[in-house]
C-alpha cells in the first residue's frame, strides 16, 4: 500500500536529452510538490499543485515543466538535461494547500552522463 | 545568510545517550515546524510537527521551539541503532501558498 510512489526509481541518461518522472499519490490529498534534493542533502522545492492548479513555482530552468493530469498525479518533464540536473527529486503530497505535513515518496535518483 | 541553519554533523553517539539537534533561523515570520527523518537511500518521513513556542512530545521525541530566540530543537532519549539517519529541520509561515524551508540535515549515527 505505497502512500506516494515515483517511477523509476532510477535513471540514468546522456546530456541533452529529454525525461519524465512520475508521481501518484493513493491518500486523497489535494496538493503535492516537487523537490530536488543535491548532493550535499539540502532539499529544495521546485512545484507544488493544488487540485491541478500551480500554486507555487520556484525559480528554475523552464526546461522543466511540471503536470497534472489529476489530483492523485504530478508528472515532471525535464528538457535538455544538464549534468547539473543530477540530484534526487523527491514528490511529495499533502491533505491541505498549507502544507503543513506532507508525505515524501522514495525519490528518483537521476544521473546524467 | 541562509533562513534556516543547521549543523551536518556527523554526529555520533553510543546507544541509550540523548541526543540532541538544533537548527536557528531567521524569518521570524515562521509559524509551523517539522522535523523530518531521512535514512539512507529513503524519502523524508515526517517526525514532529508543532505549532508557535512550547514543547511537543512523542514517545522518545520532544521538539522544542523558542520563537524568541529563532532556535528548535528535536531531543531523542534512549537513542537506538535505528535512529541512526539524517534528520532534517523544516519551517514555514502561516501563508497558504508559503513553502516550507528545510534545513541542510543532520547526520546522526548511533553505535551499539
């Protein structure tokens, strides 16, 4: 019974090319996000929807554009990759637009090559 | 100077010692503080959640917040092996579409 799941776990890539990571959430919670956490452990959020509406948008390349298709799904496309993109990107939901508590999935360890 | 500060560590500590991790911030607009616990490898896992000044407790755990000084804390008594992880400090303002700050982690290790 996975609360927040990402797939894949894994992903290993060449520079320049394009990815998606996706995320679903089974708790019924009406906002998730989108972290990057780096190599030095410091976890940034990047998005964060409320009921399929962007509400928060941080300052990051628009090589990454965010979707959601539903409230129970949050997608992430990343254009062009960087060796920089390298990190761990966690998704995350919450059961209110606050977001006082929220619930992380495992993390998706991208590596570009 | 970043909003929230905490020390990396590692800090090492024998098993059945209270350990004790910190983080001081600086936006005194800040309401809600959590800290989250990460083992190797795993997603952040929400430990303590408080509101506003005061003490919360929670089995082992106790968070303390002093908003006068801009300091939490987050105490482990009778540390075990399994508590060894990074546990990270996280804060956010009152506002709806605030996001939460988190610290850089602490990296904990407790030795049988």
């Amino acid at each position: 019974d996975t609360a927040v799941s990402q797939t894949p776990k894994y992903l290993v890539t060449q520079m320049g090319n394009d990815k998606s990571i996706k995320c679903e959430q089974n708790l019924g919670h009406d906002t998730m996000y989108w972290y990057k956490q780096d190599s030095k452990k410091f976890l940034k959020i990047m998005f964060s929807y409320n009921n399929k509406e962007l509400i928060i948008n941080e300052t990051v390349p628009n090589r990454f554009s965010p979707k959601s298709p539903d409230k129970a799904h949050l997608n992430l496309h990343i254009n062009s990759l960087e060796l920089g993109d390298s990190a761990v990107y966690f998704c995350a939901s919450s059961p209110s637009a606050t977001g006082d508590t929220q619930y992380f999935g495992p993390g998706t360890r991208l590596t570009v090559l | 100077q970043k909003e929230v500060e905490q020390d990396p560590g590692p800090l090492s500590v024998p098993e059945g010692a209270i350990v004790s991790l910190n983080c001081t911030y600086s936006n005194s607009a800040f309401q809600y503080f959590m800290w989250y616990r990460q083992y190797s490898r795993k997603g952040p896992e929400l430990l303590m959640y408080t509101y506003s000044s005061g003490n919360k407790e929670d089995g082992r755990f106790t968070a303390q917040v002093d908003k006068s000084s801009k300091y939490i804390s987050l105490f482990i008594r009778d540390s075990q092996p399994s508590d060894s992880a990074t546990y990270l400090c996280a804060m956010k303002s009152g506002s709806s579409a605030s996001k939460i700050i988190f610290g850089s982690g602490t990296r904990l290790s407790i030795r049988p």
